[in-house]
C-alpha cells in the first residue's frame, strides 16, 4: 500500500480538488519515518475567499432547499463510504499522523458512528408552538446558521473533522474545514468521499493552511456565520478576538489537563491499565488524556510502581505495524517540546519513575513516561500533549476534590472507587465537562463532549452540537378577529 505518497492533495473547493490560487504546495513528512510522505497544498486568502463563496452559493442553491430526509440519508451514504474505505483512510491518518494503526482504527469507527448518529438526530430538529394566551399565535422555525468555518488540530485530524461536519450538515449548513497544515490527508479524502455520495459541490470545502495566517483569515471572513475551533487554548482565545468584528458565533473545544483519580478502594486490576491506557493511547497527544493521576497516600508507592511497570510494557513502533500499542508523536519539534517539560520537571524536583529519555534513530517516538511529582510544577499544571503522566499523592476525598480542580482546565475526569455513592459525589463536584466513573472511555455519539474553565465551551458529539449550527426564528401571529390599532388613533 502506497496511498499517501503516490499522489499530490490540491485543496478541495466547490466539489472538486483545486490548485492553490495564492497559497503554496509543500511537502509532508511522515512523523514515525522522518521521510517525505506526500505534496499537498497550503490555501492562502484567495482560496479561502472561493471556498466561502463556493459555500455561501452551495447554501443559497441546491442544498438550502435539501430536506432532513435527504441530509439524513447523505449522511449515511457518507458513512457507508468510510466504512469502505476503511483501509485506505487508516492508513492515510496512521502515516501522516504517526499514531499507531490499532487506535486509528478504532476512531474510524467513531468517525463512522457518528455521521450514523446525525443522520438520526436529524429527527430531532424541529421548533415549537406555544398558546401565549389572547390572540398571539407563536412557532419557532429551525434553520441552520448559515457558512461554518471549522478549524481541527492535527491529533484526530479525521476524528474531530467528523465530529464538526456531522452536527453542521445534519443542521443543513455548509462548511469550510481548515485543517492543520501537518495532517490534511484525511480531511481531504472525507470531502471527495462526500462528493462521491452525491452532497451537492460547496457543501464541503476543505482549505488546509497555515492558522495565524489562513486560518486567521477564514475566521475574520465576512461570508463566515459561525466558526468552530478545535485546538489550543491561546489559540482559542485569539479565535474569540478575531470572530468579534464582524460578530460570529463560536464554539471553542480547548486543551485539558485531566485528573484520573484513584482511591484506596480503586479495584487495581482496572485501574491500572485504564489509566496507562487514558495517559499513552494516541502518545498523549488527545485533549482529554488523564495527565495527572492523584493517587490516595496509602496506595500511592504502590501506583507508581506499577504504572511505571506498565508503561515500560507498552508496545511502541511503527505504527503500521498490527501489533503497536503508540506510535510517533507528530513531529521531531513536538517531541522536542514534550521532552522539555520532563528535563524542567525534573529540574523543579519531580523523579522520573519511567520513559523520560529521548530514543536514538529515526521518527519522532518519545517513551512512555511516568512522573511523581506534585500538582504545583509546570509539569502537573500546563498541557504536555505528549505520553507523560504525573503522579500525585492526596490525603483524603476533600483534598482529592481540591487538587483535581485545581488547573485552569476542566475538560475530562476519571474516579476509581468501589464506592458508588463516592463516585456520584466526586462527578457532582468536579468541575469537568465529563466524568467516568470505573470508566477510562470517553467519547461515545449522543455523549456530550466539551469543556468547562478554560477547556471551552458549547459542546460536541450530540445533541446540544445540532443546536448550535442552528439559529431559532421566532414567528408570531395574530389570530384575533378585530383590528390592531396600537395607538388606538
Ligand atoms: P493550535 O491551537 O496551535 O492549532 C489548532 C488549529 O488552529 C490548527 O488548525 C491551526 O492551524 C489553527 N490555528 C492556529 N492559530 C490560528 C489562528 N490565529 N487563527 C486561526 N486558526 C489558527 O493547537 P495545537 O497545539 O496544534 O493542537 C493541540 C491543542 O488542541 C492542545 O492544546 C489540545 O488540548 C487541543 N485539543 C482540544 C480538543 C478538544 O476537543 N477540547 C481536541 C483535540 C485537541
């Protein structure tokens, strides 16, 4: 299999894969190889001004007029196209990514999942009636917002695409989707795939390119109703200045620094690999990757340990490979980065338990590390998005309370207890847009999925994300026999 090398990735505007107009073509490396991967092209302003147009023009024509049964029924061709092409997209994202395959796949499933979920929340969407009382008649009416720019980091560059498409066609808007400029691969081929299935030219656009540049521009865009941001959270923040003139509504999935915390009464056996799993699945590099594992006094010697064993039994290589637990990290620089936060931790006093050593040879892999520490280091507080987990120690539920709540991010936690009523009590007071309770999964279709504190807001993945492609008109109707004469001249 050669699919990523044996062709150059235009950009893909008005149904079809375009030249840049006035962007650039550059060349992609492979993460895990530090080889050429493939040639594709970078939008600058005057593409994002054709795929907006392409957009608006999609929306005014064919598909505005597109009824939910039909959206409904796309949205299934489209995951009925995934699933047969299932092959060729996980390698797509494995090589470009440098994740291992086995994870990939799983997301494709996700991706899958979730274009079938939309399909069926199409259902829902509907306004209401309401008998004010008198003569007034009200209904609202349901109608998507209009272009939606959607702008996805490059860790699930296929996985969060779907997760903002799904929800923003179902809702009948057109997109532009900027991915980033290290990973378009996938996104790419999603939107050929949608124009294979017959969504009509312009619904999907797909500009990858750089963000402070491109990116910034597609948000400030004038033709834009919406922007949709998967990514950092300074990112985040600047999206929400630059979509402030001319005013768009904004949604915002930002970083997190999960708290997975494990109590005396944890049952070991899932706890243990759940959270090795929670930390080291896509090398850390996910939003919600439980990074910091508060651990009760008494057992904390013993956690340690044994995340330290279990890290050093994770099965790390090429992520092709059927058997690889993690793969790369995206890129040598990324790698770089990560490996600075462990150097400064250990510098401000954390001990090192396992992994924290850069590997000789080619790619950008980087162990499975283990830190302890405590929660006041840069380490335990800022987002390392990369396979490190600091382990903390707490004295009793109130101090676990304190010290998970304590970052600027509230994205995901995980408690470990054989206590039910514990377990409600600590998702009644964490401030997270998630909870597991002995459960280290996180992102089910129909599970809302978004942050509190400086992690975001709106959410994804359900019902609450139809909502906000859609804006409610209020219509209101006299039904009285005599006439309106307000100033009763
Ligand atoms: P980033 O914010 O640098 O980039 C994300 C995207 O924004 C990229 O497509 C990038 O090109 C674009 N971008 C950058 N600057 C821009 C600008 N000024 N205007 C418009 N677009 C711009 O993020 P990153 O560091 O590459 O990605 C990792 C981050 O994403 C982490 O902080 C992680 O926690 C977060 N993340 C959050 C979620 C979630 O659902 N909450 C999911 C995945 C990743």
């Amino acid at each position: 299999m050669a699919v990523a090398t044996d062709r150059e990735y235009g950009l893909f505007i008005a149904g079809e894969s375009v030249e840049p107009a006035s962007g650039e073509i550059r060349e992609l490396i492979e993460p895990a190889t530090g080889e050429p991967l493939a040639k594709a092209a970078l939008g600058g302003e005057a593409d994002v001004d054709r795929a907006v147009e392409a957009a608006r023009t999609a929306l005014d024509g064919e598909w505005g007029k597109t009824p939910g049964t039909e959206r409904a029924r796309l949205l299934h061709a489209l995951a009925d196209a995934i699933l047969a092409n299932r092959a060729e997209l996980a390698e797509l994202e494995t090589r470009n990514v440098g994740k291992a395959i086995s994870s990939v796949k799983a997301e494709l499933h996700g991706v899958v999942e979730n274009f079938r979920y939309y399909a069926s929340a199409i259902a829902t969407i509907g306004g209401r009636s309401n008998p004010i009382g008198g003569s007034l008649l009200f209904y609202s009416l349901k109608e998507p917002v209009g272009v939606a720019a959607q702008i996805v980091p490059w860790n699930y560059p296929l996985l969060m695409s779907t997760w903002k498409l799904a929800p923003a066609l179902a809702a009948g808007c057109s997109v532009v989707l900027k991915p980033d400029p290290q990973t378009p691969l996938s996104a790419l081929r999603l939107a050929e795939l949608a124009t294979e299935v017959g969504f009509p030219a312009g619904v999907v656009n797909v500009v990858p390119g750089d963000g402070p540049t491109t990116g910034a521009y597609l948000v400030r865009h004038p033709g834009v109703d919406k922007v949709a941001f998967t990514g950092s959270t300074k990112t985040g923040g600047e999206i929400m200045r630059l979509a402030s003139d001319p005013v768009k509504r904004v949604t915002l999935e930002l970083g997190g620094k999960s708290p997975n915390l494990v109590f005396a009464d944890a049952d070991l056996a899932s706890a243990i690999p759940s959270s090795a799993w929670a930390i080291f699945y896509a090398a850390g590099q996910s939003c919600e990757a439980r990074s910091r594992l508060l651990v009760e006094k008494s057992l904390y010697d013993e956690v340690v340990s044994k995340m330290g064993e279990y890290a050093e039994a994770i099965r790390v290589g090429d992520p092709l490979a059927a058997e690889t637990q993690m793969g790369s990290l995206i890129s040598s620089g990324h790698r770089d980065r990560v490996h600075g936060f462990v150097e400064r931790g250990t510098s401000e006093g954390a001990e090192v338990v396992a992994g924290g050593a850069l590997p000789d040879g080619p790619g950008a892999f980087y162990p499975p590390t283990v830190v302890a520490a405590t929660n006041d280091l840069e380490i335990a507080q800022e987002v390392v998005f990369g396979p490190v987990v600091t382990v903390i120690p707490f004295e009793d539920e109130i101090d676990a309370i304190r010290l998970a709540n304590d970052v600027r991010y509230g994205l995901m936690a995980t408690v470990w207890t054989q206590d039910p009523a514990r377990g409600h009590r600590i998702a009644a007071r964490i401030k997270s847009g998630t909870v597991g309770i002995n459960m280290p999964y996180t992102a089910f279709p129909g599970i809302p999925f978004g942050g509190y504190k400086q992690s975001g807001f709106g959410r994804e993945l359900a019902l609450e994300s139809l909502d906000l492609y859609l804006e409610t008109k209020s219509v209101v109707v006299s039904t009285g026999a005599r006439p309106i004469n307000p100033f009763a001249l």
